[in-house]
C-alpha cells in the first residue's frame, strides 16, 4: 500500500519528556515505511463547549483535521494521577466533538504509555482505551505498550533502548495491520 | 464547630454548564451552614512539568491556595467520553503537585456527577474517585451523588430539584463528618 500516514499525539507538554521522546524514536525506525508526524498539543485550549462549533479555536481545527488526514494515531502518555495526563483527555475531548461524527470514528489508534516506574503507567493506557471506546476509534488492544524504567532508555530526546523499540514496534506493525483493514472497509463500503 | 469553608470545582467551563449550576444550588442551600466557594477554572493553563515549581503560574497558584485554605472540597463533572473532563484531570494534575506535598492530601472531597442521560456519568465519578485516591484525598465514598437528566432539574443556573438537592446535600453532610473528623485528626496529632 501507500506509505501510511500516522500522527503522533504525545500527553506531555515539557521539553524533555520521555514520551515524546519514544514518538520520536519510532519516527526514525519507521522511515521510510511509515510516515509518522507530531501534532505538538501545547496549543490548544481547555474545552469549552461555548467555544466549539463553527468558530472552534484554530488549533482545534488544526487537530481535527491532522486527525482526519491520518492513515491511524499513536497517541503516548504519562501516567499523572493513575491516570492519562489531562493535557491529552483535553484534547480528546474536542477530538471527539461533533457528537457522533469525530474525526477518531473508526479511525486505528495504538496507544502507548510511559513511566519511570517499572509499572509503565498501565493505569494510564486503561483510560485512554476506555476513553477511545467512546469516539468510537479503531483499537489496537494488543500488545499493549507499556514503557517502564523509560528514563533510562531515552536519550538526546529520542528512544534509543533496543528492547523497547522493538517492543512498541510490534504495536505499530498491527497499527499498521488495522490501518489496512480500515483501508479495505472503506473501499468495500 | 466554626463554619466550614467549602471549596467547589466543576468540570465544565460552559456558561450554562449544568455541574456548575449545581454548585450554585448547593450554595444557596447549605448557607449559612456552611460556606460554599466556586472557584472556576477557565484560566488554568495546560499541565507542564517546565512551568511549574517557584514560578508556576498564577492561576495555579490561587488553585493550590484555594485548596489549602478550604475544609473540605466538592467536585463536580459532566462525563465526556466515558470519564471526566480534561479540564478538571488537567486541574487536579496541577493540584497533586509538588509530589507528596499536594494541597489535596488528606483534605475531605466529595466527587459528584451530571448527565442529561439516566447514567448520571457514573463513569467519570469512578475516574474522578481514582485521580483522587492517588494525591491521596480524603475521600467521600458513599452516597454516590450521579445526577441524571440532570437538564431537567436545573433553572435559572441552579439546580432547582427538589429530590435532587435533597440527595445531594446528604452527600454533603458526609463531607461535614469527614471535615468534623480531619479537623479531630490533626487536632490530635
């Protein structure tokens, strides 16, 4: 097939997180037989509804069609709080709108989370499928790609442990695999 | 004892958000009881890591503050995809900072839930109780106060039902004993 075009949404706004650290590390493992981008989400507002509609922010136009545009998602977080980070539950939050027509309808979504616990923040990826359900996205829910110990795996803002890399490639791969299934629906529809 | 001073969060930011007109019920219904505080989170940036410490923002800071200072909390939120707002995790991930030193820690919440639909966003209590267990709060487990179609309850901006009002205000006398007994503990400390 053509070459899939993935976007990449990170849950972490600060300079050196770990897990826009592992978007970047499969950004390069992944050229040229995948293209993934990152949609950075410092920019978008807190949800509110009076905002929404015709006159959405541009940022959350921005999203909404980087969304749209996509091939399927990666979307990484920390855990805060035994949860997804809400800077990412915002932005799923418009993601989601308008009510039964977002841009994550069916749309194949691998989600990943990252910790320097030994846990992984595996509390976190509970969520953010729960919260994927919803839309509802296409989910890869297996392997689940659970990072721990991850500080010591990144380096020069980048995933560099092999293990890992590998691990989270497996993911993509059957990303991947859904991205083509999408693809066979939508023709066969 | 001396009057308790609440402090009320609600997740939705829209003008006519029915979480927040149910704070300004339970306002005018428990004074002169108990004082009833909203505290609106509109101008609550994004969680960054890179912002925080000594010169966190200024809104952040009246937040943490607000907590502080208050007995005892009450929180509120619509569901949006399965769990709570964005707005109110992003808070509560600024709220739980410095680690181990959060203004939520120990402090007596009350979590409730509004949802047009007969669920009450039963979904989102559960998220909030969880985001909540790892400050950790001192939580309001029983009565669960989900409040469904809820829209049909509310006018003029405040939760006007009576059988509703009555429900809820029994979950805030469990949060007058569990500011009775914080005040003991550390009394006794």
């Amino acid at each position: 097939m053509t070459q899939p075009r993935l976007l990449g949404l990170s849950g972490s706004l600060r300079r050196a997180s770990n897990s826009t650290a592992v978007l970047r590390g499969l950004h390069d493992a992944l050229a040229p037989r995948a293209a993934l981008s990152i949609f950075a989400l410092h920019g978008i507002p807190l949800y509110n509804e009076d905002d929404d509609g015709e006159h959405a922010p541009e940022s959350v136009r921005a999203l909404r069609s980087a969304i749209e545009t996509s091939d399927g998602l990666i979307m990484i977080s920390p855990e805060y709080n035994h949860g997804m980070s809400g800077v990412l539950k915002n932005a799923l939050d418009w993601a989601s709108r308008p009510f039964g027509r977002s841009a994550l309808r069916g749309k194949p979504v691998l989600t990943m989370t990252t910790s320097p616990a030994f846990t992984g923040g595996v509390r976190a990826q509970q969520q953010m499928n729960e919260t994927l359900v919803a839309m509802p996205a296409r989910l890869v829910l297996r392997p689940q790609i659970v990072i721990g110990g991850v500080h010591e795996k990144v380096s020069d803002g980048r995933l560099v442990d092999e293990a890992a890399l590998r691990f989270a490639l497996a993911g993509v791969d059957d990303l991947l695999d859904e991205v083509r299934a999408a693809r066979f629906l939508r023709a066969a529809a």
